[in-house]
C-alpha cells in the first residue's frame, strides 16, 4: 500500500528559501533541506499504516521548481540516517538519528527501530518533462518490502543491523545510480489503445 503526501508550494518555498520560479540569471546561495519537516509529516501519516498487514510505503512528491534538489538521493539518506555532521577533533561524520524516520537513539546509546509499519519511503520529483524517484528503506519494518519488482528504483537501507560499535553505513540497491528518471506521457486506458 503506497500512501503519498506533498508539502504546499508555498510551504517548501518558505522553509527551504529556494523560490519556486527558474531564477532570472544563473546564481547561487544558502537553502534549507526538508528533514525535519519530512520527518514530522511521516510521524503524523504513521497511524494510517498501524493497522496494514502488508509492506507500506509513504511516497513524498513535489512539482516545486527545486524538487530535484529537495527530494532526492540527500533526501533519502537523511529520512534513513538523519542530517550528518562534523564534530571538532573527530574522524568522520557523525549523526544523532533526531530526524531520521526509522531508527531512534536511545539514552543508553543503543539504537531502536521507530516507525516500523512503513516499510519504505520514496521521494519524487516531479519535473516538467520527467519525474526523478528514490527512496529508503526501513531496516526491520513490521512488513518488509520486497524491492524486486521496483528494481529500478534506488534505495538506501543500512548494511549492517543491528548497528553495531556505533558505525552507521549504508549503500544503494543499485549501486551509484542514486534516482530513476521516469518520462512523462499520456496515459490511456486499454479500450483507448489502438493497436
């Protein structure tokens, strides 16, 4: 069961600070992600999954003009392992899994599975001529979801769980491909074709 959910346009344009309009000339700047507002819409969607007894899947789509930046393989890996940071004097990144949409840190400094009825996240943007699909996996849902049939989609999951010596990683079903492009086209049902 796929259950899908958007952020109003305005919303994204006003927690992101990216306009959704194409820019009058090339520049740049600072802009904001969506984790902790994914995260915060997944825990109000969550209830809708609670009584499911097969794989769910919460879907986020996007026509914003930035979607290809804000729903994508970043945004995937933050819904798995939260946003990561540096901290002064230690090696590598680190993460505190505070947004991350399955896995939780416990006060002991073990790691829980949250939001175990959804099997799996997908993130879609949704261009002018092509939507751009990713999504993550949740590393012991209640129902797990098997990607085969939707082997073209890249998904993040962990590759170790339980966590262990407190070294998250993780790796994409296909490889370096981080989306797939699907071409947008009319739609026609089989007493419309025409063979």
């Amino acid at each position: 069961m796929v259950e899908a959910t958007s952020f109003v346009l305005d919303k994204v344009s006003k927690d992101t600070s990216l306009p959704n309009e194409a820019p009058d000339k090339i520049g740049g700047g600072p802009f904001g992600l969506l984790t902790r507002q994914i995260e915060e819409k997944t825990t109000a969607k969550k209830r809708q999954f609670d009584s499911l007894q097969i794989p769910g899947v919460l879907a986020f789509a996007s026509s914003h003009f930035g979607a290809t930046i804000l729903f994508n393989s970043i945004a995937a890996e933050q819904a798995l392992i939260s946003q990561p940071f540096w901290i002064a004097g230690k090696e590598g990144m680190s993460t505190d899994l505070a947004s991350s949409l399955f896995l939780k840190l416990e006060d002991d400094g073990s790691v829980i599975i949250k939001n175990a009825s959804i099997s799996a996240v997908l993130f879609v943007s949704v261009a002018a001529n092509q939507s751009y699909v990713c999504g993550a996996l949740n590393p012991e849902p209640t129902y797990g979801l098997d990607t085969r049939p939707l082997w073209k989609i890249p998904f993040i999951y962990l590759k170790d769980w339980p966590i262990h010596d407190n070294s998250v990683r993780s790796a994409w079903t296909m490889g370096n491909q981080r989306f797939h492009s699907v071409d947008h086209a009319a739609i026609r049902s089989n007493a419309d074709s025409r063979n």
